[in-house]
C-alpha cells in the first residue's frame, strides 16, 4: 500500500529548499490522523496506520492531475529509466532556474508487512539521474539499504543483505554500473539483469511494486483486466451492474466463428493480423481482449493460432434484443472498465484514478466508492482519488483524512492539505462549506462587469 508520496520541482510542484540546501518536497500522504469514524477501514502496519481510501478536490488547474502524473512519471522512470520517458520539460516552469534544479520523487509503501521509503532524483531537462535512495522503515527508525549519488560515484549499501561475498561484490558493480550509465536507476539494472538469487529478492519486489501493484489510471485508460471478468459466467458482475444502476441484467460471450469475426473489419488482412497468435514466436497459448468499433470480443490462441472468438452482448432486462459494449452509454462504459478496481482479488494493489467522476452520475460516482469500501474490507487493496464530485464529501461516507484539497498558491505552485487542518464537527455539512469557499480549493470568479465591462451585455444587444 502506498502511505506517502513526495514530489518536487514537477509541473505545478515547485521547488524549494531548507537553511541547510535540503529539498523540501510536497507530501502527499495516506496516514490515518486522529478520526474516530471508520476505523475498520484503517490498516495496521505494527505502529503505522494506513488509509484504504483517499479523495483529493480541487478547482480546474489547480494540480491534482499534476499529482496523479506525478505518482505515474516516477513509475515510468523506475520502469523504463530516463532514456525510454519524455520527461524533459515537465519541471515546474514557474521559474526558469527550475530547469536546473533536480526533480524529487519519493514513495513511503509497503510490501507485505514490510515497510519501506524508495526515492531519487533527477533532472529532467538533461535526463540524467542525480540520487537514488532505498531505507526500510523499521518502528520510528528508517534503516538504510543503499544510497547513491551518481556525480563522483559515491554510495553505500548494507553488505549485510548479501549472504555471499560473490553477490555483494556483484551489487558493488550494479552501482558503479548505474553510476557510469546516467540515465537509470540502480533497480532497474538489477531487474534488467534477471537476478534471482535471494539476495535479490527484495530489489525485484520493489521494482514489481512499481510494475505491477502501482495501478495509474486516466479517463481515457483501458482497464484491460476489467474485460476480462466477463469470460465465464459470474453472479457477482451481474449483482454490481445491476447494484450500480447501468441498466444491465445479464450478458453473454457469444463464440463465432473466423469468416463471421472478418465481418466486422474494413479488410480481411486487418482481421487475419488479430487472428494470429501474438505469442505464437513462443510456442504458447494466449489469451486477448480487442475492442474494436462498437463491439469487444475475447480472443483465445493456442500454439498454432485462434482457438476460440466470443463477443461481448449486454441484456436490458425484459428487452428481446441485446446490445454490444459500445452501444452501451459513456457512464456505463466507464463503469465496466473500472470493475477491476472492486472485484480484483489481488492483494496489497493500489490504483490511483483521475477524475473518477468522468461521464459518471453524481450518484454512480458516490455508490462505486462505497461498494469499494466494501468489497475492499477483507483485503489490503487501496483506492486514491481526484473528483469534483463534492456530494462525496459527506463525513458519513468519508473520515476527515480521507478528503484532500489542491489549490494553487500566489507563485502558482500546488499546495496540498488535508480537511484535517479544519476543526469541523463530525456532523457539519462538508460540501455545503466547501463550495462556499470555507477550506480554499474552489474556483474563484471575477464579476462579469469587473472582466467585460458594465456595458457590454447592453452593447451587444443593440448591436444585433
């Protein structure tokens, strides 16, 4: 799970310093403060109690994308290193100097019961990396993995990890490695070089957090595993579609054969090409979701080729016909590709949406995070948030720390803050006071007269 992220010096996130030359980042974090509501929805981690849920608010620009985006470069830099992202001009460009100050990522998550803080920095404009840092967070204590700095090639690393001095002396030349290279992080090398000695279990773990547990998710992104639910029959879909008001009471995989499946594409060479198995230089089955025009269909290969093809058919309840997924509303679409959120059964994963409420009903938006929460009460799965949706923000439904706010300071740089910073009573109406401008974070406009002129509206008029 993740319980903290620290960003500075990208997009909207500004740089500054302390007295001693130290880099004062943003943080964002997912530590639960002093509410009493909700508890069953806090995670113990020995002294460490951690928020299944966060909601971040804002008004248009004022950088809680930038935080999503921020939490996501950080991923890809991890996982493709500076040389395969195109992070260059993503510093904040509120100051020039920016372009020469380093860029700070930092990401406090845990893996198991293990707590651990894993960060670098870099600098974009130049792509090379500056700092890379791993402590595991042990009662009040962080113990140090490894730190280096790339300029000069100083580091240092716990030799006691190693249970042989052939792989300390291997970690040695991973750092000088990553020293000499630039452009990468030492994780990476490790991963890139398939180290599966138990030595270097934890480093690849850590680089699976990023890969595979840290989920980013944008209105436009394709939820893949979500299409996937629907290739057997499951009781438990069908009560969430039915639950969530989409209208849907039923579906069905309708298997077709090649010459029907080519139907549906402009050229046959189009079809032929989604025909052949992707994995078939392999030698090994495969299993694929295409969802082309208006209709998605599942797609099974075996070693030689396509083994099976289904499309996905909606029924509507006592309705004779059934309807394919793109003729299905957008508000409805946007719910089956976030199914996965609710009902994946993998642990400790943490998916991080952007404007959840995109193309949903203020009411859809409020039942999909409740019908988490829920679903989410036996399991370490984790949910962060950026909505407009301020019918949410309802201390029924939500804790104090589970609302954030971003806003945009006089230097144009995010600040963020938590509705823990207000002392509100447990029963006060959030969103009634929100929007009226009382925690900050809201759009503020100019009178029409004070932008256009008092005459203005009367000057048209006479006008036409």
């Amino acid at each position: 799970m993740l319980m903290r992220f620290s960003i500075s010096n990208f997009l909207s996130f500004g740089y500054r310093t302390d007295e001693t030359g130290e880099i004062v980042p943003t943080e964002y974090y997912l530590y639960a403060g002093r509410t009493e509501q909700h508890k069953e929805r806090i995670i113990h981690y020995k002294d460490r109690k951690v928020l299944k849920f966060s909601s971040i608010y804002g008004a248009n620009a004022s950088g809680k994308t930038n935080l999503i985006r921020g939490i996501d470069a950080g991923k890809q830099i991890v996982l493709n290193t500076m040389d395969g992202t195109d992070f260059q001009d993503k510093f904040c460009r509120t100051s020039s100097a920016n372009a020469s100050n380093p860029t700070l990522f930092e990401y406090e998550f845990t893996i198991e019961d293990r707590c651990f803080a894993y960060g670098f920095s870099v600098n974009l404009k130049d792509r090379v990396t500056l700092s890379e840092w791993l402590y595991e967070m042990k009662a009040a204590e962080e113990y140090v993995l490894f730190e280096r700095i790339a300029e000069g090639g100083q580091y240092y690393f716990d030799e006691g990890l190693f249970g042989n001095t052939e792989n300390c002396e291997q970690f040695h030349f991973f750092i000088k490695d990553a020293n000499r290279i630039g452009t990468t992080l030492l994780l990476y090398e490790i991963k890139r070089r398939k180290m599966d000695e138990d030595d270097f279990i934890l480093f690849n773990k850590i680089y699976d957090w990023f890969q595979y547990k840290l989920v980013v998710i944008y209105p436009e992104t394709k939820i893949g595993a979500s299409y996937f639910l629907f290739g057997s029959d499951n009781t438990k879909l069908v009560n969430i579609l039915k639950y969530l008001d989409t209208g849907i009471t039923g579906y069905s995989m309708g298997v077709m054969n090649e010459a029907a499946f080519k139907e549906y594409f402009p050229n046959e060479s189009l079809a032929e090409k989604f025909l052949r198995n992707p994995n078939a230089d392999k030698g090994t089955k495969s299993r694929g979701i295409l969802n082309f025009g208006d209709t998605l269909f599942e797609l099974e290969y075996d070693e030689t080729g396509t083994k099976k093809i289904a499309k996905l058919m909606f029924q509507h309840g006592m309705d004779e016909n059934k309807y394919e997924y793109g003729e299905e509303s957008d508000g409805t679409k946007r719910m089956i590709e976030l199914l996965d959120v609710i009902l994946n059964d993998d642990e400790e994963k943490v998916f991080v949406i952007d404007e959840l409420d995109r193309s949903l009903h203020p009411q859809m938006t409020i039942k999909f995070v409740e019908t988490f929460l829920k679903f989410s009460e036996e399991k370490t799965t984790q949910l962060i948030i950026t909505t407009h949706e301020s019918n949410l923000m309802d201390l029924n439904i939500l804790r104090r720390d589970e609302i954030w706010f971003a806003e945009k300071g006089k230097n144009n740089n995010t600040n963020l803050y938590t509705l823990e910073k207000f002392k509100i009573r447990f029963d006060k109406v959030v969103a009634k006071d929100y929007l009226a401008g009382r925690y900050g974070a809201v759009p503020v406009f100019k009178d029409f007269e004070y932008v256009w002129g008092e005459h203005f509206g009367k000057a048209e008029l006479k006008n036409s």
